[in-house]
C-alpha cells in the first residue's frame, strides 16, 4: 500500500512540473525562460507555442473570384471559406482542413509576389497558385457559358473607428475553364 502511495505521489508531482512548465512556457512575457531552457525545469522542455505567436494575425483573407463569359466579366463574389463550427468542432473539425489549405496556398502566393515584385510568370508557377487555379476551377460553380474565371485576394483590417480598410493583394491572370463535354447522344 505504501509503495503504491510513493508511485501516485511520483506521477502526480511529475505531471504538475510537467504542467506548470508548460504553462510557464506560454506566458507573453519571457521571466520564466531562463528556468526552462537552464533552470531545474529543463528536463521537462516542452515546446514553446506562445499564443498568437510572436507576429499575431491582425488582418483576414478574402477570396474573390469571377466569371468570363465572352470577354464580359460578372462582378467579384467571395468565396465564404469559414462557416459557423458545430458544437463538436473544439474535438473534430474535419471541414476546417479546406480553409487551412487555402489560406496557406494564398500565403504562398503573396509570399511569392513580394519576393518576386509580383512577377506573374513566378507567381503562377507556385504550388499555392496551381491549387488556388485547381479549386476554382472543380470545386467551385460557374455562370452558364463562362469559358475564364479569375481571383482576387484582399486584405481586411480593422481601423479606427469602426472602419474596415480593404487592400488588393493579388489579382490573377484569366484561368480558363474546361468546357464540359456535351453528352453522348444515343442513336
């Protein structure tokens, strides 16, 4: 009975270093560091996730695309990424991997144009731009007659107030749409 007291105490005073450090670890403020990284707490590490990271996001993405029909251009529409998470989504969210994607390939596109000063034939060779062009072009429902579609990101920022500032970031090339095979006729 006594050893099994010893085992628990052990357990339970491990798992609460464990915790504290963890959360020691997250505070915004960097006192606690030198404890983790040198102190009597470094060996139970964890890694360093501050919340919101160093660079916290301060603006949102906004996708817009439209269609081309004959040279003639329908007006911009949003592509609604986030929806509103049902009440399981803290455990299984498994609708939020396609957003996750397409917010990453649009980092990689800006990534790619203020490295390159926006030159488009650089742009368009990137991975993000090859499945932004993919996902509008499968996944997403066009006007009757559209031979092109192109995208459009914004960023959105809050301003004094109450203001919502919007800025263009990209704007692609025409990406032509497969035309859909008309059905075979039985004779």
């Amino acid at each position: 009975m006594n050893r099994q007291r010893v085992i628990y105490a052990a357990v339970s005073t491990g798992l609460a270093a464990w915790l504290v450090n963890t959360a020691a670890g997250q505070l915004p403020d960097q006192r606690f560091d030198h404890l983790i990284k040198r102190g009597p707490l470094r060996l139970f590490q964890a890694p360093n996730w501050r919340f919101f990271g160093p660079n916290p996001g301060v603006s949102d993405m906004h996708l817009l695309y439209r269609d081309i029909a004959g040279g003639t251009a329908t007006p911009w529409r949003e592509i609604e990424l986030l929806r509103d998470r049902p009440w399981y989504g803290l455990f299984w969210n498994a609708a939020n991997r396609v957003p996750k994607v397409i917010f990453d390939a649009l980092q990689v596109i800006i990534k790619a144009a203020n490295e390159s000063s926006a030159d488009l034939p650089h742009v368009v060779s990137t991975s993000g731009y090859r499945l932004i062009r993919r996902y509008l072009t499968t996944q997403i429902p066009h006007e009757r007659g559209a031979d092109h579609t192109q995208f459009m990101m914004l960023q959105g920022h809050p301003e004094r107030g109450g203001q919502y500032a919007v800025q263009p970031m990209f704007a692609s090339e025409r990406i032509p749409l497969n035309p859909t095979p008309a059905p075979a006729t039985a004779r």
